[in-house]
C-alpha cells in the first residue's frame, strides 16, 4: 500500500491529476501507519507482521 501510494503521489504530479495526488496521500499515510505498527509487532488485523 505504501509503494503504490508512492506511486500515485507521482503520476499524479507529473500528470497534474489531482485525485490521483489525494489518493496517493491517503493510501501512503495508511500504509505508513500500518508498516510502523506491524514493525513495532502490534497485532494488524490479527497478524502479528503485515507485509
């Protein structure tokens, strides 16, 4: 979810979309949130890790 956050975040600044730059916001923030807790081993949706 990270990556293709990232993803987004770019072609939609290169592409001068701007949905796809909110939505690249939204899916990295999310996916930043649920890597730092999965890497601090709080259980994410009943994982131990989330990849």
């Amino acid at each position: 979810m990270l990556a293709l956050g990232l993803i987004l975040l770019i072609l939609g600044f290169v592409l001068g979309i701007n949905i796809l730059w909110t939505i690249g916001i939204i899916l990295t923030v999310i996916g930043a949130v649920l890597w730092i807790m999965g890497s601090v081993g709080h259980a994410v949706g009943g994982r131990r890790h989330y990849y």
